[in-house]
C-alpha cells in the first residue's frame, strides 16, 4: 500500500463504494463517504488527503456544488468528477468554473481508467503543492525584503547624517571645546553604524547556516564574556555577574552560542532603566543531560506583555528609547532553531527581563 496517497470518494450509491475501495485499497488509502457530511468529516481528520472523487447526482446536494464549497478550505486535493450524464453540457462548465475540476469521468468507470486518472491526478498534485510551498517562500522573502530596505534607509542613513551634520558644523567653529563634543558625536553615530554593520553580518552567517561543532568549556566562555562586557558594566554602573552550575560536556556550534548570548547580554545592559540605583545583569549557565541552559537576567526597562509574542520577528523593535536594528531577536531565534534549540522570555515592565535558553549538545 502507498500510505502517502491518500483517496476520498464520494457516492450515494454505496455498490459503487464498495466497489472502488475493493479495487483500490491495495494500492492505496481509500475513504469512502455516502454524502457530504461524511466527506466533510474525512477531510477534517485527514487534511493531507490528495486525490477526491465525487459523484455528481446526489440526493443531498450536486458534486459540482461540494466541490465548490471546499476548494478554498481544501485547495490542495484534485478534484475529479464522476457522472453518468457525460452529454450534460451544462454539468461539465460547471465542473470546471465552480468547482475547479481536473477530469471529468463517464460512469460506469472501469479499473483502467481510474488508475489512470490516480496516477495522472497524483502527479497534478505534487507539482500543485511543490508550487504551493515555493509561492510561500517567495512571499515570505519578498516581505523579508521589503523590511530589510525599509530598514537599511532608516538604521543606516540616521548615523550618515548624524555624522554630516557634526562634520559641516566643525567647519565653521574654533573652539576646540566645541569640536570635540562634534567629534564625540561622530564617534558615536559611527559605532552606531559599525553595531548595524555587525548585525547584518550575522543576520547572512544565520542564513547560510555554516556550523562547527566543537566542545565549549563553559568556563572559558564565562572569562571571554567577563572581559567583553567588564567595561561596559563598570561604565553604566551595572554589577554584572555569571555563575555556572553544572559543567558536563558540551557540543555546539562556539560561534553560534555566543552570537547568541552576545544579543541577549548586550540588550540586558541596553534597556536598563536609567535613574535605578541597583542595576544588574546576571547570566547562569550550565550542561545537564546533554542539554545547556542559559539565563539572562537584567533589571531594565523590561518588555511590556503585549509585545512578547513579537520580540522575536524581523525588524520588531519593541522601545523607541534605544537604537536598535531589530535583527539581534531574529538571529537569536534562527540560530536556536538551526541548532535544534529553545528561547523564552519572562517580563514585567519596569521590573526586568528573562530569557531563557535551552541547547541540546551535538
């Protein structure tokens, strides 16, 4: 039996049933159904089904007009039309207009005809589908790059013209004073570019999906992390501390891990709130039954609810009080799903954030 390929038919006269599921189920999944309603429940529990057959005199309602009903629910499945009213002009537009139909098929049908029918309808079938999925991915790239241009205009020409403008104002000022505040402001709309820079770099590393699977001492991921962000925190006043748990071995990709712990820390000591005297950034990590888990805790600004099942789309931005590309989430969330790993987050505004991060060791 092929258990892909998976047959409805309908009639109201049940010999013709028996029939086709006697000659067919060998071969294939058939399901049988005397009206509509039965059809209807078939399609509901098998949603993969491919191929429908369907009488078009019944007593509760004509085959063109169920065909019609389903084919925006159901798109998917070919439908294929049996009558033993082939000189009903009338029956074959309708077939086509309103109910999509492939074939239309004289009845009494043969064995022969009906294989023939399957196989030809199965291969209209896969293609339809192949289609289906490649118009999906086309949209979906295609509203990535609308976001992405939308983006590029905005993330990229801010920091341009904050540095044009402090540039053309240092032309006609003198006091060294005030040009180096000018200065200070092109050094930070420069970071502010190289930051975007970075984040699209990562965005195509995530996309290619180029791993190497190495062992990660958490340990020394730990100290890099210290020393990474040991300015920062000394900076804005935030204690920044990491404990580790447990320690078994850990397989994954180094890059990968710290692209994403590098997102989340980075956020943490972003969105801190900013006249709070006990700001802190915390990262707990550990290996237990081949699983890593890190947690990242801060006490910012935190996210309010209503945007949590957002964070983690292109170019969602969830504040307007820092500058950000809306792309750290989005990497953060295609490179747990390459590495087979999970991502949640708790938050209550003016409280803090959590995420936390599950790895399954390669």
């Amino acid at each position: 039996m092929n258990e892909e390929i998976k047959i409805l038919y309908l009639d109201d006269e049940v010999n013709n049933l028996v029939a086709f599921k006697a000659y067919f189920r060998l071969d294939y999944q058939i399901f049988v159904a005397e009206n509509t309603n039965e059809a209807l429940k078939i399609l509901e529990e098998h949603t993969d089904l491919r191929i429908i057959f369907t009488d078009q005199r019944m007593p509760d309602k004509l085959g063109t007009d169920f065909l019609d009903e389903i084919r925006v629910i159901y798109p998917l499945p070919v439908r294929i039309l049996l009558t033993a009213y082939a000189d009903d002009l009338n029956t074959a537009i309708d077939a086509i207009n309103k109910g999509n139909v492939y074939r239309y098929v004289k009845k009494p049908w043969s064995v022969e005809a009906i294989s023939a029918v399957i196989m030809d309808a199965n291969r209209y079938y896969l293609t339809n589908s192949l289609l289906s999925v490649k118009n999906k991915e086309l949209e979906q790239a295609y509203n990535e790059l609308d976001k992405f241009a939308h983006s590029v205009s905005h993330d990229i020409r801010g920091p341009l013209a904050g540095i044009m403008a402090a540039a053309q104002l240092a032309q006609d000022i003198s006091d060294l004073n005030e040009i180096g505040e000018l200065l200070q402001i092109i050094v930070n709309s420069a970071e502010k570019l190289d930051r975007y820079i970075l984040t699209i770099h990562d965005y195509y590393s995530v996309r290619r999906g180029e791993f190497n699977i190495v062992d990660i001492n958490l340990n020394t991921l730990a100290d890099d992390l210290r020393v990474m962000y040991e300015a920062i925190a000394n900076a804005k006043g935030i204690r920044f501390t990491i404990t580790i748990n447990n320690s078994d071995v850990f397989r994954s990709d180094e890059v990968s891990v710290k692209l994403v712990l590098n997102n989340l820390l980075s956020n943490a000591f972003k969105y801190q709130k900013k006249d709070y005297n006990y700001k802190y950034v915390h990262l707990e990590m550990g290996v237990e039954r081949g699983v890593a888990t890190f947690v990242v805790k801060d006490s910012g600004i935190g996210i309010p609810e209503k945007y949590l099942g957002e964070i983690f789309k292109l170019f969602f931005r969830a504040t307007l009080l820092e500058a950000g590309s809306g792309l750290g989430l989005y990497n953060v969330k295609n490179i747990l799903t390459k590495l087979g790993g999970q991502i949640t987050v708790n938050s209550v505004e003016n409280v803090g954030t959590e995420f936390i991060v599950s790895i399954p060791t390669k």
